[in-house]
C-alpha cells in the first residue's frame, strides 16, 4: 500500500504534471486525488498494456531497438517487485500507473521516460481497466457454472421428489424439486449470457487515443489492439477515454447475478428454517450463536440477500455519476474503480460460498412432499379435467372453486365435495390423490417428470457449450495473462 494518507508527512512530492504549475501540490490535493490506496489491482494490467505500447512506439519508429529491450526489463523488474511485495512506493505517485512509470524510468534511465510516448493516462487507464474487467468477468462466468452444477446435481438426486410451487408465496401447485432447481439454473444461465455480451463490447482497444485527440505521432492503435488481444480498435478518441458504459454495464451484470443470489438465498433462508423445515445446510457452511446455543444460522445466504443491495448501490452510484459528464475526460471517472473493485469481489466471494453451501445441504424429500400433498394444490388439474370434457375453462373454474369455497365454509375436505359434485365427481376427486397432479403436469417446459427429464438434458447441454464458450477465451487471453 502507498503512503496514502497519514505517512504524506511534510515531503513535497514531484507529479508528472507539475511543470505546468508555478507550486507543488498541497496535502490536501493530493489526499482528496490520490487513487493508489485502491487502483494496485490494476498493476498487472497497466503492465501488460504497456509492454504492448512499447512494442508499438518500436515499431513507430519512437524507440530504438536497444532502448526498447532496457525499457522492457524494467517492466519485467517492476512487476516482480509489484509481486513480491518489494516495489517502494513515493508521495509522487498518485496511482498505480504513475508509480509504474516512475519506477521503470528509475531503472531505465532516459529510455524509461520514453514509456509514455504517444500516450495518456486517460488512455492508459481505461485499456489497464478493460484488461482487468476481462480477466474477472471470464472468472465470474467459471464461479456462476459451478453453482449451476451444484444445482443440476442436487435436480439430479432428487429424482421425482416434488414440493410445492408458489405464487405470491401461498402453494400453488405442485412441482418436481428438480424443476425448482433448474429453475434458478436458468437465471444464472442468462447472467452467463450478459456477460459473454458484456465482453463483447470490453474488446476494444482505447490506446492511441490520447489525452482525448489522438496524437500527431504515426503509432499504430490497431497494432497495439491486436498484441493485447483485442478485436477491435476505437473509432472516436474523445469517445475512447470517456466511455464508461462498459464500466456500468459491467455492475449491471453484477447487480443482476446477485439479485438471483438473493433470491435463492432468501428461499434458503426459509426451508432451512423449522417453519418449512425442507433443508438443512451443513454445519460447515452454517454459524451458531454467541448467546442462543441452539441457533443453526444460514449466514451466507442471509449475507448474498443483504449483499444483492450493496450491488445495485454501485451500479446506481456510477450511473449518477456519469449522467452529467461532459466530452472528454473529467476526473470524476475515477469514481469508476471502488465501486467496480467492490462488485467483482463481492460477487466472487458469494459465488465461491454458495456453490458448496448448495452441494453440502440435505433436502428433506418427505417434508417436502407432505407440504405439496395439500388438498388444494390439485385445484387446477380439476378444472382441467373439466376442460378436457368439454366444459368452458371460466365455467370449469367457477365449478372448482365453489368447491373449494363449500370445503373451507363446512370443514370438510376438497375430496368429499368434488365426489358429491355432480359436474365433477369419484372419478374427478381421484386427482387429489397424492403425487398425481405433478405427474400430470406434461407441458413443454412444465414441472413434471417427462418435461423435466428433457429439461435436464438442456441443461446439461447448456453448461457443456457455455464451458466451452469459456475455455475459448481462456485459451485466446491465457498467454498475454502468463507473460503478466
């Protein structure tokens, strides 16, 4: 970490910028400006950025062969320090990208300050920052497939095990445990989907563009593009350093996956509780009380329901910021990093928690169906019956329901009035037996065992390609992430 901010001390400190200025920066300035103190997580990008930068300023013609080769062995030393946690860092450096350069024109000499040729920090930050995004997004998209397997796993044991389905949290129908599952499969499978779209629009070089104009010099951004391995190369350099709709269209992304967090975290919250008693979590993924020594707490998914707020905070935070901004660059972007950092590490520790909490829990099959088994869940499957005789499905609804109605006034169950009912009958009142209306449910994409065993197929299959939609990036990025 730098020396921000109480080890500022009285040293005057020495900017890249200060020339300009007739008087050093005052604490305060830099205290309020600083971003070191959170940007290192950008180190090794900025490297790899910049050793593709030198690269095309040798090409160029900007940088001779010789100083280009000191230039990039001071790279190499900068980042072995960075990793070993050796680098020293000065009041002078403001970010992780003026203590790059810094360092390198320390060890390179005149060469060294030749590194920032034909580049800003404005383009310099937000090519280390798509970097980094890359990177991450790819690792969220491995963390959201073994939840998924987690979940297909659990789908499989259950077997035709069925629980109740809810609407408005009152039960519905019934349901194969399995569908309910593959259910949240599905959500995540679409958050799979936003983020390969969201890489989509990260793969596009800024480099070259500058402060905000580009540059009189004759580099060659599509060079550098294709080093880094993007496909493209901006079209607008004013464009170029102030877009951040990749940056908020990231915590979307991220704000997303953890709302579905939340959302199985809240119904692990109550199955595990005695009230629905369908679960139990592993202890190892569960915590006790300090006070009530009976307490069995699901903490990690209590934490992703609170957590899913924090997301949206930062997703809303960022827009605010970005809605007033002016063409080109502001510092005001800087405010991009904290909240960008604090999403991707909350959504990974999340994701890493919850894909063991959900293989270590036990389902407890026979609770489960014993809630289902209530004597209206069927309700729908007479009407249907109805239907399938011939009778208007609003008629067939309004038969049902006076049934209904006629058990709860006299006390009395469901099955002894649709026996006496004379549109309805013994024949109907079969269909309130225990496990029939879920093995009646044969729609397409519908909860019961024939759709849902073609459902599990999809979903196995839908893993395998989302898998190697991934292992094709990994591989196509891997070496320019082995070199950093």
């Amino acid at each position: 970490m730098g020396p921000w901010a109480s080890d500022l001390g009285t040293e005057v400190a020495v900017t890249l910028w200060q020339a300009r200025l007739s008087e050093g920066p005052a604490r305060e300035l830099l205290e309020f400006t600083q971003s070191l103190s959170f940007d290192q997580k950008l180190a090794r990008y900025d490297i790899m950025a910049s050793r593709a930068h030198l690269k095309g300023l040798q090409k160029a013609g900007l940088v001779a062969r010789q100083e280009a080769l000191l230039i990039e062995s001071s790279l190499d030393k900068v980042e072995e320090e960075l990793m070993d946690r050796t680098f020293s860092f000065e009041v002078s450096d403001e970010d992780i990208h003026t203590a790059i350069e810094r360092r390198v024109t320390e060890l390179a000499g005149p060469s060294g300050a030749k590194i920032h040729t034909a580049r800003s920090r404005n383009d310099q930050v937000v090519t280390a920052l798509r970097l980094y995004l890359r990177y991450e997004l790819m690792e969220i998209c491995a963390n959201i497939i073994e939840v998924q397997e987690a979940l297909a796993q659990k789908a499989i044991e259950a077997a035709d095990n069925y629980m109740p389905g809810y609407t408005h949290l009152q039960r519905a129908q019934p349901v194969l445990v399995a569908h309910h599952l593959f259910a949240h499969g599905w959500a995540f499978a679409r958050d799979i989907d936003r983020i390969f779209d969201c890489l989509s629009r990260l793969d596009s070089s800024p480099l070259g563009a500058g402060a905000l104009a580009g540059t009189s010099l004759a580099i060659d951004p599509s060079f550098v593009a294709d080093e880094l391995g993007f496909s493209k190369v901006f079209q607008n350099s004013m464009d170029a350093v102030s877009d951040r709709d990749f940056a908020l269209e990231t915590l979307f992304v991220l704000a997303t996956i953890g709302i579905h967090l939340s959302r199985i975290g809240e119904e692990i919250v109550n199955w595990s509780s005695q009230e629905f008693g369908f679960v139990s979590l592993a202890d190892s993924f569960s915590t006790g009380s300090s006070m009530l020594p009976h307490k069995k707490n699901p903490d990690i998914a209590e934490l992703a329901r609170g957590k899913s707020g924090r997301l949206i905070g930062n997703l809303t935070g960022l827009m605010a910021t970005c809605k007033g901004l002016p063409l080109a660059y502001n510092r005001d972007l800087q405010e991009d990093k904290e909240p960008l950092f604090d999403s991707i590490e909350q959504a990974k520790l999340a994701l890493k928690a919850f894909a063991p909490m959900i293989a270590t829990m036990t389902l407890h099959y026979d609770k489960m169906r014993e809630s289902a088994d209530n004597q209206f869940s069927a309700a729908i499957d007479l009407a249907e019956w109805l239907v399938e005789r011939g009778t208007p499905f609003r008629r067939a609804h309004e038969i049902v329901a006076k049934c209904v109605a006629k058990a709860l006034s006299d006390g009395t169950t469901l099955a002894e009035q649709v026996t006496k009912n004379v549109e309805l009958g013994p024949e109907a009142a079969k269909l309130l037996g225990k496990g029939v209306a879920v093995r009646r449910r044969t729609s397409l994409g519908g909860a019961g065992p024939a759709p849902v065993s073609i459902q599990a197929d999809q979903f196995a299959n839908r893993i395998e390609e989302d898998c190697s939609k991934l292992s094709r990036l990994a591989n196509r990025f891997a070496k320019l992430l082995d070199r950093s």
